[in-house]
C-alpha cells in the first residue's frame, strides 16, 4: 500500500510542478505581450502628439491597408454617368511585382 501511495503520491507532484511551469509561463508570456503593445501604444502617442492630424491619418491608413490588403478591389468612376462605363480597371501592382520575381 505505501509503494501504491508514494506511487500515486510522485505522479500527482510531477503533474502539480508541470502544471506550475505552465503556468508561469503563460504568465510570463501574456506580461511580455502586454509591455510590447503598452510600448508600441506608448510610442504611437508621443507621435500623436507631436502631430495628432498626420498620425491620425496614418492610423487610418494602416488599418484600411491590413483590412483591404487581401480583398478584390473594384474602383467606380461616379463622373461616368452610371452606364456600366464606370467601372475602372484595377490592376494590383504588389501581386504583379512579386509575381514578375518568380
């Protein structure tokens, strides 16, 4: 019975300091996360401030590049009179540049 205990008794430590590591570094983990995005805030304010129009539009701009990036475009022309002629052709540059590489 006692080897059974000790047994039972080494598995539940071994599990119980697995479990702590884990955990610390989870913790450690979400703490680094955490002060980077603080800093990059950080940096993004002090910019801001020495320039809140110019760094607003850039915010804009960023967030437009990361949410369109990856979407088809199509650009209307409202000046075409609604004919069907006002649909502009839009060549993606990027993907042509990167696909001329291979």
């Amino acid at each position: 019975a006692d080897a059974y205990a000790n047994k039972v008794l080494a598995e539940a430590r071994g599990q119980a300091a697995q479990l702590l590591e884990e955990a610390e570094g989870y913790r450690a983990q979400q703490v680094n996360q955490a002060e980077g995005e603080a800093s990059r805030f950080s940096a993004v304010l002090a910019e801001y401030e020495k320039a809140p129009d110019v760094t607003r539009k850039r915010l804009y701009l960023e967030t437009m590049e990361n949410v369109l990036g990856q979407m088809d475009k199509i650009i209307l022309d409202q000046s075409a009179g609604g004919e069907g002629q006002g649909i502009v052709p839009y060549l993606p540059l990027n993907e042509l540049r990167r696909g001329g590489k291979n």
